[in-house]
C-alpha cells in the first residue's frame, strides 16, 4: 500500500538523489559517467523506499537512528560497489537516510 509516508519517503530519497548526482559531478570535476551517476540516485531512491517501508514510530529520536542505519546499510551497498572509493557519498548516505526518516517523520500522518 503506498501510504502518505512512503510517499513522502520517495520524493525525499529521489530529490536528494539529484543533491547526490549534483556532489559528485563537483567532487569529480564532473567526468563521472551517466550510469555511475543514475545508480548513485537509484540508491538513494531506494533509501527512501525502504525508510518508507519502516513501521511509523512515535518516538523522534527512534526514528532518526532507524534513519541514520538504514542509511548507513543501503549507502554501503553503492559503496561497496565503488570498490570503496567514495566515502562522502557513503557518509552523506548516513545523513540523507536521517533527513528522509525525519521527512517522513515530520509529514505522515502518525494516528
């Protein structure tokens, strides 16, 4: 079922999945190639997919750890698949899955 919080999670993982493609063309003096950026903002994308399949809790500080992990284990999978070269994407990851989480947080209807 695509709940308010899914939705929200969603848009937030696919909006800062562009902020994602927008870092590392920067850091890379934008010679990345499409489909490293593309996966870069599926895996964010996929972030806020899972966030959003996350049972709603009523406890903010709750939340943002479950953000801040789930962040963490879906970023180390595009990490890893990097051979372990872009540890600011990894680390943004950890902070981006605490925004979404916050996001959904915030927005969805808790009742």
């Amino acid at each position: 079922m695509l709940t308010n919080r899914m939705k929200i999670s969603i848009v937030a993982g696919a909006l800062l999945g562009v902020v994602c493609i927008l870092g590392a063309q920067l850091r890379s003096g934008f010679e990345r190639e499409v489909l490293y950026l593309f996966a870069f903002w599926y895996n964010r994308l996929l972030m806020g997919v899972v966030i959003g399949f996350a049972k709603e809790t009523q406890e903010l500080k709750r939340a943002l750890w479950r953000g801040a992990i789930i962040g963490l284990l879906v970023s180390f999978a595009f990490y890893s698949s990097t051979v372990f070269e872009d540890a600011v994407g990894f680390a943004a990851g950890i902070v981006y899955g605490v925004i979404i989480e916050y996001a959904a947080y915030r927005f969805a209807d808790r009742g």
